[in-house]
C-alpha cells in the first residue's frame, strides 16, 4: 500500500469515526427535540432525515475504506477521500448548529415555563387578594348595615318609648282637668259619666304602662342572655304544662279576634323534659301570640311531634306572610321588617322577641326559624333535642 492509499484511508477512517459521533450526538438532539412542546411533524421528518442520511454517510465511509484495504482499483482515490472527510466536517458543523439552536429553544422554553409559573404564582396571589377583598369588603358592608340597624332600633325605641309616656302624661293632664271639673258638682248624671271617662282613660294609661314594660324588658332580656348573665334555672317540667301555660297566656289575643281559631295537633302523652321553664314558655308564648297578631281571619294551629332525636313543635298561621328577603333577617339582632311591609304596621312590638327567643332555643342545642312564600302565613319551627326529655 503506498503513501497516497494509507493517507487516503486514514482520512476516511477518520471521516468515519467522526460520523459515528455525529450519529451519536444527533441521537441526542433527537431525545431533547422530542421534550420540546408543540414540536411540528415537518421537524420531526426533518431530523429523521438527517440521521438517515448520516447513517448512509458511514456506510458509504466504511465501503471505501474497504475498497482501498483491499488494493481495488478506484479512480481519484485522494479526491474521494477529500469530499469524504469534508463532508463529515459539514454534517459535524450541522450537528452543532442544530445543537445549540436546541439548546436555546430548551432555554427558552424554560424561561417560558418559568414565567408562566411565576405568572401563575402571581395569578394565584391576585386571586387571594381578591378573596381578602371580598372578605372585607362583605365586613364592611355588614358593618355598615349593622351600623343602619342599631339607627334604625335606637330610633324605633325612642319611638316606642316616647309615645307610651306621652300618652300616660297627656292622659294624666285630663284626668287632672276631670277630677278638677267634679270638685262640687252634685249633678249624678254628670259624676257618672266622668267616672266612665276616667275609668276608660286609666285603662289606656294601664295599657301604655304595659307596653312599656315589655319594651324595657325585652331589652333587658336580650342584653342578659347576650351577656351571659342569666341564671338557667334547668329543672324537669311536663311539656304539655309548658304548652297549657303558652295556650292559656294567648287565650286573651284570641278572644278579642272572633274570626280566629286556634287548632291544636298534639300527642296524648308528652314527655317530661328539663328546661328552664319560664323562658321556653316565653318562646312558644312569642310565636303565638305573634301568629295571632298577624292573622285576621283563620287558623292558628300548634303542632308537636316527638322522635327519638328531637322535639319539634311548629305554629302557622293564615296571615299577612314574611317578605322572603325577610325571612333570614327576623331573627337577628335589632332587625325590624322594612316599613312597607304590612306586618310591621298597626301592630305592637319592638322586635326583640324573636332575636329573644333565638338566644334561648340556641343555648339548649336546638334551632327556630321561620318558613313563609311571602304571600299569605306563614310558619315558625322550633326544635330541641331529645337528650332534654327526662326518663
């Protein structure tokens, strides 16, 4: 073999090998184009393309480096050798083109995926303002409505308060000017009639002392039990005592209205259960007399109804109804229904007896609410549980 064929098949040799590791590198570049997201299917051909026609470069290398191995004879042996090598040389400068244009789309698609990530972060950060947001902005709002609340019973109270004493004082002037009037007078007809007057403007004066001692004491009451401050006085009663008590309480308010009845759903036997008597007659007396109140024609029924569980009583009535947007509302806190409502109109109350109630029925475990299609009655429930009743 002379000089010309060794150099000759050196350089091919050499060409080979750098082919194989060309090979070896775009095997690579295959693996990392295949982690590239949304890599188009013109790509993929592409690089296959590339690795088929390096594979056939050094098959093409190993067959003349064959060919001068065995002395055949070949034309231009040097020139071939040359292009070869060359060759080699272009498709290695290819690799590494192609390699660091990969690389810096794996980079940049890194950074993209970093960015997205902090735009996530950043995202979720903006969502849990918003929620803080909305939190606070719900707080003040209820503050607010809170704040509107309190306005609204400072103003009814003093209301409600003004117009008993004003009664009881202008009454009292009159029957100053009456008694005043009488001193002298022997006529009979006259001292009788007077004596209606006075007897018809004491009983006003009783009614208004009444209905303010309701209102202080219902304000009393709500800021007791707010307060922590009263004495549960928890002792076994007969529930169907409790529920004669209530009935026997309301009897007056039936009384006065002919047109309407009362009509009872009760068990023979009730259970015994241990309660704070005075304040659970207070309940069912609140909701009686209530459906009374705002029915003027039909039924007030009581039902009761006992289960292994709970102890359910429900008073409906035929009534004026709860406004829906009410029905939540009744029984919280200085709430009265908005004026427009017919049920808050002529009638007497403060609206602290249903909030009263709540606080009482809540402190033995057990729930009130009111069901209403805001039309016509309306129904209020109260349950308690069954661990009360006493075996």
């Amino acid at each position: 073999m002379d000089l010309t064929t060794a150099l000759s098949s050196a350089l091919i040799l050499l060409g080979a090998a750098l082919m194989f590791v060309n090979i070896l590198h775009h095997r690579q570049t295959i693996r990392a184009a295949n982690k590239i997201e949304q890599q188009t299917q013109q790509t993929q051909l592409l690089v296959t393309a590339h690795l088929i026609f390096m594979v056939f470069f050094l098959l093409g290398y190993l067959a003349v480096l064959y060919l001068f191995v065995q002395d055949v004879e070949f034309s231009s042996s040097l020139f071939v050798a040359l292009i070869f090598f060359f060759g080699a040389i272009f498709v290695f400068m290819g690799i590494v083109i192609q390699k660091r244009m990969f690389s810096k789309l794996q980079k940049n698609n890194e950074a993209l995926h970093q960015f997205n990530d902090r735009l996530v972060d950043e995202q979720a950060k903006m969502l849990k303002m918003n929620e803080h947001l909305k939190i606070e902005v719900a707080s003040r709002v209820k503050a607010e409505e809170a704040d509107q609340i309190k306005s609204d019973f400072l103003s009814l109270v003093s209301h409600e308060l003004r117009t008993p004493l004003t009664s009881i004082f202008g009454f009292t002037k009159l029957l100053e000017k009456r008694v005043e009037a009488l001193d002298g007078s022997e006529d009979a007809a006259l001292m009788k009639k007077e004596k209606e007057r006075i007897s018809g403007n004491l009983f006003i004066i009783s009614d208004e002392c009444c209905r303010l001692t309701r209102l202080i004491n219902n304000v009393l009451d709500l800021a007791k039990i707010e307060a922590g401050k009263v004495d549960w006085d928890d002792q076994p009663v007969p529930l169907q005592d409790l529920v004669d008590s209530a009935l026997n309480a309301s009897r007056g308010l039936f009384s006065e209205k002919d047109s309407v009845s009362i009509e009872l759903d009760i068990p023979d036997e009730l259970p015994t259960i241990k309660i704070d008597s005075d304040l659970f007659s207070q309940v069912l007396i609140n909701i009686l007399s209530n459906a009374v109140k705002y029915t003027d024609n039909g039924i007030v029924s009581l039902a009761i109804n006992v289960t292994s569980e709970v102890i359910s009583i429900v008073v409906s009535d035929q009534g004026e109804g709860i406004p829906p947007v009410d029905l939540n509302k009744i029984f919280d806190k200085f709430y009265m229904v908005s004026s427009g409502d017919t049920r808050s109109n002529n009638k007497m109350g403060t609206g602290l007896g249903l909030p009263i109630c709540k606080q009482i029925i809540e402190h033995y475990d057990g729930h009130i609410w009111a069901e209403s299609d805001g039309n016509k009655g309306s129904s209020f429930h109260v349950t308690i549980p069954a661990s009360l009743i006493v075996t």
